[in-house]
C-alpha cells in the first residue's frame, strides 16, 4: 500500500442526506392526533455541533419508510434538544406516531431561511396562528421570549376549531399568565365548553377586535390558507404593509437542498429560498401558488 493511499481523509463538510441519529426524549398529546417530540442527539459530538435558528426546518424520517417536512418547534436557545410537532395524516406521520419514547428515528436539517429576528430589535411583535400552524411560530415566539428585553410589546393571536384543536395547552396557560405577553386565544362559533374562558370567533374577527397598533410592529401571521385570505385585509385595515408581516410555508419539501425541484415557484425555491417570506415577497410570486 502507497503512503498516499493510507492517508486518512479528512472529513470537512456533513453530507447532506445523512441523517442524524435522534433518540425521542418525550412525547406530548397536543390535540386528537397531533403530537410533539422532544428529540435528543444519539452522539453527543454531534449535539455538540448542532444548530439553528428561528425559522428553520428539517426532514424527520422512519427507518423504511420515509421522510415528513416538519418545522423546528423549540427554540435556539433551548439547548441540548429539538422538538417538532405534526399531525398524524399519511404513511409517515403515521409511522412517526407508532414511535415510543426511547425509539430511533431520523433528522436532517436545518434547512432554509430565517425569520430576521436581529432586525425587529426594539419593536412590537404580533404573532397570528391558527390550528397546526402554531408550531412554526412556537419556535420565533419561544425565542423572542428567552431575549425579552430586546422587544417591545408582544402579542399573540391563537386560535382552533375546537378547545380539543388547542396545542400547546400548557404554553398557552404560561403565557397568559406572563405580564409582558397580551395573549388572545380563540376557538370557533360551536367549539367551545362549558368551562371556555377564552375568546369565541374567527381569528380575524378577534383581532379585528382586538385592534393592535402597526406603529413600529412586525406581524407573524401562519395558519390555513383561507384564514390567512381573511386576516390579511384586517392588517391592512390596521395599518401592516406587506413588508412587515411575515409567514413560513413548508408545503410541497421534499429534499431540503433545492434539487428535487417539487417546492420551485417561478425562480425560487421554498426550501432554500424560504420557508420565510415577507407578503411583500409573496406578492411578487407567480398567480399559481
């Protein structure tokens, strides 16, 4: 054997589709078939090199079965973890659920863009969700929480279908009880109980309501799509340009990197180019989408 050819090689760069190796550290009931996963790096090296930030994205995957694009739900200054949450609705989800605490499954990311939370710096926050799409924002919000100070008034707009559709009960409860959040949490005309303390009404009527001011504010807004249709006008009414309000899209991922090519939207790629835009950026989106 040649000296050269026993050289070891050095290895600078992860490659992109090998995942990591996550162990699930918790497991949480959110809503009917909706659930959240603490994972934990099987290899502490590579906990040790691991990062992220607010906005980002990964492929989680079961060994033979496949890959899901979820969202990184917990926070960057949350160390040690990452958390996700989905739905239970195909073969993966499905396979995801059966998982039990202790069990292997499988991380790539992060992946995509970020929400610029260095430049809303001494601003007002206004986080809109509805249902599912509370996750994507779970991790921004998290984040501006943990540097509290650095922001100005911060307010939250949560609603679902039903009390059940809620996720993040807990959350939901520490939040509304934190002096520096003004938290509106709402469920449809029919979907509450008896014991309901919240708001009853469609999000965009509750924050019609609610009136918040745009004056030196950022809005966050992620939910389905005609629920993002109808509270649009309602943040240009109070006085939002599209440049200020922001949302993440994740529909349509598959490799992460920009070349399966099924996320493209005219020139861009949700995946590399997102999943964060401004409304002003979406605007300027081919009519398809």
């Amino acid at each position: 054997m040649s000296t050269l050819a026993a050289q070891p090689v050095a290895r600078t760069e992860r490659n992109l589709y090998m995942p990591y190796r996550m162990r699930i550290a918790r497991i949480t009931d959110e809503a009917p078939a909706v659930k959240t996963f603490r994972l934990e790096f099987v290899d502490p090296a590579d906990a040790e090199q691991f990062s992220f930030k607010a906005g980002q994205f990964g492929e989680y995957s079961v060994y033979g079965e496949g890959e899901s694009t979820f969202c990184i739900a917990s926070s960057p200054t949350r160390k040690g973890y990452i958390e996700c949450t989905f739905r239970q609705v195909g073969r993966v989800t499905s396979a995801l659920a059966d998982r039990d605490e202790g069990d292997i499954i499988g991380f790539r990311g992060p992946y995509g863009n970020v929400f610029p939370i260095e430049q809303w710096r001494g601003k007002n926050l206004l986080f809109i969700a509805g249902g599912i799409a509370l996750p994507p924002m779970r991790c921004v919000i998290w984040n501006c929480l943990d540097l509290r100070d650095q922001y100005k008034d911060v307010s939250i707009v949560y609603g679902a279908r039903t009390v059940a559709d809620l996720v993040y009960k807990h959350e939901l409860a520490e939040w509304g009880t934190r002096p520096d959040v003004k938290l509106a949490v709402t469920v449809d005309p029919g979907g509450e109980t008896p014991d309901w303390k919240g708001h009853v009404g469609f999000v965009p009527t509750v924050l019609d309501k609610l009136a918040p001011s745009s004056d030196n504010a950022i809005a966050v807004l992620c939910g389905p799509p005609i629920m993002i249709k109808l509270t649009m006008p309602v943040l240009t009414k109070l006085g939002f340009t599209p440049e200020n309000i922001y949302t993440t899209l994740e529909n349509r991922m598959k490799c992460g990197v920009g070349k399966c090519g099924r996320c493209n939207v005219g020139k861009l790629y949700v995946c590399k180019d997102g999943p964060v835009f401004t409304f002003a950026q979406l605007a300027a989106l081919p009519a398809e989408y």
